[in-house]
C-alpha cells in the first residue's frame, strides 16, 4: 500500500478559548493534487500553517516521507522540500522580481569572486526567474528587474506560483492561487499546476472556486468545524455535493469518514 508523503493524525492547535484544528487529519499521496475545501472558519489555514510550520500544534503528529517532523518555522519546511504560497504572497514589495524570487537563496558567481567575495551570479538568477515566468504565461512582465510594488495583483500572485513551482522539491502547497487573477492567469496557474504534477511534485490546493477544484483535483478533502469531515473523489461527486459536506446541509455517505 502506498504511504502518504503528508500524514497528519490528531492535529490540535487552540488559540485561548477558540480551538482552530480540533483532532484534525490528513494525508497527502505522492504525485497527486489534493484539494483542501471548507467553509470560512473551518481550519483550513490553521491546517496549512501547521504543516508548513507557520505555527505550532498543541497536540498531535505530523509525518512527512514517514519519518516525524518538527518543524520550527516556514524555512525548517522550505529546507525539507515543502513551499507554501499563502494568500497574502510574502512578497517583498520594494525588491525586484529576481530578488524576490530568490530570496534566502540566491546563486553565487563560480570561482573565486563567488566563493570569497560571495559576489551574486545576477545574471543566472535573472535568466531562471525569466524562465518561470514564461512558463507560468507572465509575458506582460517586461522587466524582470522591476520592483513587485509596481506589479498588478494577478502579477504578484503569479510570481509566488513560479516561485514556489521553481523551488518545491517535495510538497507545493497554493493558498488560492487564482483568488486575484483574471481568467487567461487564472488558466496558467491550473495548466502549472497540472504540469508540476507530472514531475511527480505532489500538490496541496486550497480554493473556494469549486470549479478550478473539480478540474484539477485528483482527491477532494472536506474540511469542517477543525476537522477532516470526508475526502471525496471528484469523478464519483458533485460540486453541489462537496458544498453540501462542508457546509453541513449533506451527510456524506459511501466515502472515507476521518
């Protein structure tokens, strides 16, 4: 049987009286695009944030290749190998695209000047960044080298894609990644994702747009009231099914109960 490359069990975390994950599950497969679906409210982002060590859970135990994890902060999870793209991008507005694209880990020239004077290889840095940025269809960013504050929303939000698309070794998890993009952006990042996932990167998809989720997912988990409610197959339901489960007017029947 395969194992998952995210297993979570039992996850918990409170902030003072209000519990946000209430003995919440999970599990990523390797390779697939899981969608994380749930009301305003539901834990969703307390979920995310647990597993990409944005904050620390009270109870529970979060696995990842099988092995226990700890992470501390974001970049003890960047170093394993999982990027996380949040809703509110983590962009550096007065950097450039290239700086912001390889911020924490930036090329050093070869040789001596790179070793000893830690002199930075710009030019490489600006040719992959340009790269990603072609791949993820931003061709009306002209100037990569311009800084992010004079860049459209939809622009950031691509940016963060390809960053994390350019970086993520083993886990890619997208906060509504098409939340700010117009249609023709909207219809990159999907056409990304599915293309990150063919190089076997399993992805996390967070989203309200049932209709993005339905196309792209290859596993739908329900998330309700601080918990895992179901994981549903998108070919078996309907997107007035996955509604009716996280909002509670539907029971689920016939699927995994967490």
């Amino acid at each position: 049987m395969t194992q998952p490359i995210i297993k979570a069990r039992g996850l918990v975390k409170r902030y003072g009286r209000v519990t946000a994950l209430n003995n919440a599950d999970f599990d990523l497969m390797p390779g697939e695009i899981l969608a994380v679906i749930g009301d305003n409210g539901a834990g969703k982002s307390s979920l995310i944030k647990a597993i990409s060590g944005a904050v620390q859970i009270d109870e529970g135990t979060i696995e990842l290749d099988g092995k226990p994890t700890g992470f501390k902060t974001p970049l003890d999870a960047r170093n394993a190998g999982i990027e996380t793209v949040y809703q509110t991008l983590a962009l550096s507005p007065a950097l450039s695209i290239v700086d912001n694209m390889f911020v924490g880990r930036e090329i050093r020239k070869q040789g001596f000047m790179g070793k000893y004077f830690k002199m930075l290889d710009n030019k490489e840095m600006a040719r992959i960044a340009r790269e990603k940025l072609n791949d993820l269809g931003l061709m009306t960013i002209q100037n990569i080298n311009q800084a992010v504050e004079t860049l459209s929303g939809g622009q950031r939000q691509g940016i963060s894609v390809a960053r994390a698309a350019a970086f993520g070794s083993k886990v890619i998890i997208l906060d509504e990644p098409t939340a700010a993009l117009g249609v023709k952006e909207s219809r990159k990042v999907l056409e990304l994702i599915q293309e990150v996932r063919s190089r076997g990167i399993p992805i996390v998809l967070i989203s309200h747009n049932m209709p993005h989720v339905f196309e792209v997912a290859d596993r739908i988990h329900v998330h309700r009231l601080g918990s895992r409610l179901c994981v549903i197959n998108p070919k078996e339901h309907s997107m007035s099914d996955a509604v009716a489960y996280m909002t509670g007017a539907k029971v689920p029947e016939g699927v995994a109960m967490a």
